[in-house]
C-alpha cells in the first residue's frame, strides 16, 4: 500500500503517535510518502522523524496534492489528511 501522510495539522498535531503508527506502516512493507502543500524553502524546522519514515518529502508548492504526486507517476493508496479538499484543490494566492 502506499500511503500519503500529511504534515501540517497532521502529523504535527500529535507526531510522537504518528511517528510509532507510520513506523508499524513501514515494518508492514507499506510506503509512506509525506505529501505537503509547504514550497521546499519551508522544510527548515520540519520533525525529522518526519523524514525518517517517509520514503520522500513532496513539496507541492501549493498545488493539488494528488494531481502533483500523479503527474510524477506516484499513485497514492491512502490519503492521511486533516484538510482533505487540499488533495484535489491546490491553496495557490
């Protein structure tokens, strides 16, 4: 399976818990991409355990999450995802 997680208001709502329930995803053969609508020059300060478990970061500079993963030839199984019209809709000004 292979599993978009999201960060902001996700992950770091409580990322001691989803650091063990990512990790058990991954001990299950499971591949988890961090999916973020942050541009790259905003990944300073980011969890590193964060990185740990992700098999890549994807900054998507905005852009609808699951039209950028697709666009790159990543299909996502499962979308972790406290803002899920994000996955569809991009948050451009």
């Amino acid at each position: 399976m292979i599993i978009a997680l999201d960060y902001d208001d996700t992950w770091t709502r409580d990322p001691d818990a989803w650091y063990q329930a990512a990790m058990i995803m991954k001990q299950a053969g499971h591949t988890i991409y961090g999916v973020t609508l942050r541009y790259p020059r905003e990944a300073s300060g980011m969890d590193t355990r964060y990185d740990k478990v992700c098999k890549e970061i994807i900054f998507t500079s905005r852009e609808a999450k699951w039209y950028y993963t697709r666009n790159r030839g990543i299909l996502i199984d499962v979308w972790i995802d406290d803002s899920p019209h994000f996955i569809l809709r991009g948050a451009q000004k």
